[in-house]
C-alpha cells in the first residue's frame, strides 16, 4: 500500500545519499591533494566547503554534448539508470527496521546490482566513439568477472546467517572477518573491481582510452554518471561492514562504512594501474579457484 509516510523516509534516504556524494568528492581532492604534498580545493568557502556545490551548479548548466550518430535512446538512458540503480540500491539498506523490512533485500539487490553492467556497456556503445567502446567493453567483461567472486564470496555469510535479509546482519550478525578473513579481503577487492575504481580503473585508463565509455558525456548525464559511481562506493563499503563485522546500530554501520570507504581514497592515491590480463587472470585463474576450494574446505 502507498504510504506518504514511507515515500518521505526514502526520499530522506535519497537526499542524504546525494550530499554524502557531494561532499565524499570534496574530501577525495582533499586527500589526495595532501598525499600528494599540495592543496586541494580551497577557494569557495571556508576551506573549500562550498566547493562541489559550485562545481556541481556550474556542471549543471554546461551545455549537453550532441553526438553525431549517437543512440540518443541508450545514450540518455545509460546515465539515468546509474542513478535509479543506486537509489534502488539504498532503498534495500537496513537503515530502520520499522520503514524498510524486505525479507530477500539480499536477492533484490544482486539483481539490481548486476544491471550495473548495462550502464557502462550502454553508454559506451551508444556514444558512436572508438574510446567509449574500447573503454565500454573492459569495463563489462571486468564487471561480470569480479560478480561471480562478488557472488561466491557472499554465499558464506549470508548462509551462516541462514537468511537473505540485510535486517539480521544487523541485529543477528557475527564478526565474520576474524572468521573468514580471506573471504573478507577477496570481496573487498572484487568490490574495488566492480566499481570500477584505482588502480582497477581500465574503463577510464586516461593514456589510452581518454576517459573510457564516458567520453563523450557531459553535463547533466556526465554528472549522473559521476553520482552512479561514488554513490556505489560509499554503499558498497557499508556493505562490507554490514556483511564481515557486526555493529548492532544501522548508524554505526554507516559510521564505519564512510569511514572505510576513504580506503578506496587511498588506493587511489598510493597504487599505480594494475595490468589488464592480470586483472582478468587474477579474477578466473586465481581469486574463484581459492573462493572454491575454501567453500568446499568450510562447508565439509
């Protein structure tokens, strides 16, 4: 049944999720421009506060790039659907158990994950550009790569807890890190692989693909893009910490989850681009072989 009251709770939910995107590419300049012994953004505001709101109005009003023999259906569709992909996804996170109670909020949201790959597959291919494509096609095969390690590696907690609900992670959960700590590390880096961040980023590798399936965007549909994948990274380290460590307050999971999404920050700043053949070498010949074998050793 449609309820106002319900509608409001997730447009709070959404709206919180936009800020925390603003401000979570403030605080990424921030540090990586001090990491790298330099200012960051400073200028707007006090300490540069302002500054992604500035950049975000000044984005908004650039004039939409026009792409001569571009699929405007998929090329329009493409960024949108990074969006409601990610606002879907929150509406499926365990923040009050009295609003949002999904009994197989698990199922929904591998299914709504794994639409992810249309986003950077359309996006490139509709864009009419040789980069886009190139840059579309490593993306898709390194997302459906590391989804079946994403898979696997989720099948141990969520069988423990013996429920595909997000909510008993919450109250009912255990610290599985210390348990299975190498399930831990190989999600995390099949998490870093999905979203398509450093030093796993060959979807955008500037020195041969420009800026990857999403050169040929700009403003509003650039910035919707943008918005997909930060809003990822902040879910999928809360995720992380809902999945291997137990906190029994949904506040303390967000806490900790922005909290460790700064690790992608320093990634970022710290590793240099990892080889394309040994990212895929070390999804189907290293990481699912031992993701195998250890479920194989734990279940018998």
């Amino acid at each position: 049944m449609f309820s106002f009251t319900l509608l409001f709770y997730y447009s709070l939910v959404w709206l919180g999720v936009l800020v925390s995107v603003l401000f979570f590419t403030m605080l990424e300049r921030k540090i990586m421009g001090y990491i790298q012994l330099r200012k960051g953004p400073n200028k707007v505001g006090f300490l540069g506060v302002l500054n992604p709101i500035a950049d975000t109005i000044k984005l908004f009003f650039k004039s939409s790039s026009k792409v001569l023999n571009a699929n405007y259906y998929f090329f329009w569709l493409s960024p949108l659907m990074a969006v409601l992909i990610l606002l879907f996804a929150w509406c499926l996170f365990p923040l009050s158990s009295s609003y949002c109670y999904i009994s197989y909020s698990f199922l929904l949201f591998m299914a709504i994950n794994g639409l992810n790959v249309y986003c950077v597959l359309w996006s490139g291919w509709s864009s009419n550009s040789k980069y886009s494509l190139l840059g579309c096609i490593r993306g898709s095969a390194q997302i459906i790569s590391y989804e079946v390690l994403f898979v696997f590696c989720s099948l141990f907690p969520v069988g423990l807890q013996m429920s595909v609900s997000f909510h008993s992670f919450v109250y009912d959960g255990f610290f599985y890190f210390f348990l299975v700590p190498f399930f831990a590390l190989i999600w995390f880096v099949s998490l870093i692989a999905e979203t398509n961040r450093s030093p796993f980023d060959f979807s955008e590798g500037e020195s041969e693909l420009v800026s990857g399936f999403n050169t040929e965007y700009g403003s509003l549909e650039f910035a919707c893009l943008f918005l997909g994948e930060y809003g990822q990274v902040i879910f999928v380290s809360c995720l992380w910490i809902l999945f291997y460590w137990f906190f029994f307050f949904d506040w303390l999971i967000l806490f900790f989850g922005s909290f460790f999404s700064l690790v992608f920050i320093f990634l970022r700043s710290s590793f240099p681009r990892f080889r394309y053949d040994l990212l895929m070498s070390l999804s189907w010949f290293y990481g699912l072989l031992y993701v195998l074998l250890g479920l194989v050793i734990i279940l018998f």
